[in-house]
C-alpha cells in the first residue's frame, strides 16, 4: 500500500463497535480482577427467591381464613402489601362465569380470580420487571448478554438493544400511575393499621408497615417516568412561578432517583418482610405482646 493512502472501509468496519457480531469467545471471558460478578449473582439470588416467595404466597391457602393477608384479634389491624388493596368484589360476574365455563381449568380460574394477591400483585411486578434499574439488572443476571461490562457474553450473542418485544418495556410509565395508586392504598392500610377499627395500637408490625411504605414511596418517586411527569415537557425552568415549582420538584425526584437501585432492592425486602412478619402473627395467633393500645 503506497504511503498516506487510506484503504477503504470494509461494510463490516462502518459499523460501530456495539452492533458488529460479537466474536466467538469462551462465555463469562474477562480480565476484570475485581469481584465483578458479585452483584449479577446477588440479583440473581434475589429475584429468584422473591419470585418463588410471592408465587407460594398466591397459591397458599384457600380463602381469606388461611391466607392471613389480613390479620386482626381486636387489638392489632395488620394488611399485608401480598393482598391489598383487595380487588376481589370489582371482579364482573360475567367474568367469573366465562371462566368458570373453561374445560379443565375453569375451577381453577374462578379459584384465581377471588384470590386478592392475584389480582393486585401483577401491578407491582410489572412496574418492577419494566423498571430501567431492574431491566439492566436481570438482563445482566439472568440473560448475562453480558453479565457486566468487559465480560465476554455467550457465544456469539451480544446485547442488541432493546429491540421487537422489548420495546414492550416502555408501557412503564403506566404501570407508575398503577404502582402510585397501590402505593397510596398501602398508606392507607399503614394508617388504618394504627387508627384501627378498634382505636389506636402500635406494634412491630405497625412500625414495619410504616417503614415499607416509606421505601415504597422512595422507590416509586424516584422513577425516572416520574422525573419527567413532573420536570419534563418543559423548556425553561425560570420563567414564571408554574416552572420554577416544576424545578424544585424535579430536584427532589432526581435526588431519589439518585440512589434508585437501593431503593428498588430495600423495598423489595421490605414487601417481603412485611408479608411473612404478618404472615407469622396470622399463624401463630400472637396477641398484644409486640405492640400496645396507645
Ligand atoms: Fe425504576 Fe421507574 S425507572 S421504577
């Protein structure tokens, strides 16, 4: 090649580097010295298990008797985040018939469609499974196209970007407004759980529901679907008094969504120890002894 001439570019080198086919190399190859592969198997470990939790959680028991995701011995007033807001007496009769006409599996959906967690937990878990912080987590977990960066994916295959089904995910910003509404129903039951049907009463699980709430709305508000329902559409922060406030707004949002992948996994823990601290008090009759009327 004479020199200073510039060979031409191959169709393959126009390319950019993200959407050339990945080379042949051994799955999970890296030089990362660090414990890159700690937090892939941490969610791996954590969704799995919360996901088998609340899928026994649906199917345990047969009614509102042997569910405990209410409890109540006049004193305490406890709802569990598995079975409320109850959405059972919404469900049309019409519904219930044509399921209960299905060959084989009618009893079983008539059995579905009365089951509380059934019809609410879909909610949370498709604001959770759309969620961007919880997207890179399990594809990088679960699918380990690549399982971290600099990590070598399985053979052959890279991540492509979030193409045919995936596009799906964007229906996240509906699941926000379902998942705010969830997350106002559960401050109810955090109220109603102290200012009960019998007077006041505070009690661990009191003090555990409170704070679930509290991580709810950490991880809810910190959305970036809610960042832009109360910062975007907008051109210029300072122009009048409406703009400024969506500013101020804005901020606080981005100051959640800051730490949004503690909140997504804090929360989660906090569901799951809400349900089985309720679950517990259901089954073991406990009375008064960890809590007081105030
Ligand atoms: Fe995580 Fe919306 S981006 S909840």
């Amino acid at each position: 090649m004479q020199k200073g001439h510039i060979a031409p570019l191959s169709p393959a080198n126009r390319m950019p580097p993200e959407t050339q086919p990945a080379h042949a190399t051994s799955f999970l190859a890296t030089q990362r010295r660090d414990l890159w592969w700690v937090e892939p198997a941490f969610v791996f470990l954590v969704l799995t298990g919360f996901v088998a939790y609340a899928t026994f959680r649906v199917f345990e028991g047969n009614d509102a008797a042997t569910r405990f995701f209410e409890v109540d011995n006049g004193n305490y007033h406890y709802l569990s985040p598995f079975g409320t807001p109850d959405l059972t007496p919404f469900v049309p009769g019409w519904l219930t018939g044509a399921v209960g006409q299905l060959p084989l599996l009618g009893a079983f959906g008539v059995a579905l469609l009365s089951n509380p967690a059934f019809l609410i937990l879909p909610v949370p878990a498709g604001f959770r499974f759309t969620c961007y912080y919880y997207r890179k987590s399990y594809y990088r977990a679960f699918a380990a196209r690549p399982a971290a960066c600099s990590v070598e994916a399985t053979k052959g295959h890279k991540y492509r970007g979030e193409r045919g089904l995936l596009v799906l995910q964007n229906i996240h910003r509906y699941f926000l407004y379902l998942a705010i509404l969830v997350t106002a129903f559960l401050a109810y039951d955090a109220v109603r759980g102290i200012w009960t049907p019998h007077g006041l009463y505070f009690g661990i699980g009191n003090a555990i529901m409170v704070l679930n709430v509290a991580l709810l709305m950490a991880f809810t508000f910190g959305c970036n679907s809610f960042r832009h329902l109360v910062g975007g559409g907008i051109d210029c922060y300072s122009c009048d008094a409406i703009s400024q406030t969506k500013y101020s707004f804005w901020q606080a949002v981005t100051r959640l969504n800051q730490r949004h992948a503690l909140w997504a996994m804090l929360s989660l823990f906090s569901v799951a120890l809400t349900d089985v601290y309720i679950r517990w008090v259901g089954m073991s009759g406990a009375t008064t002894l960890f809590g007081v009327p105030v």
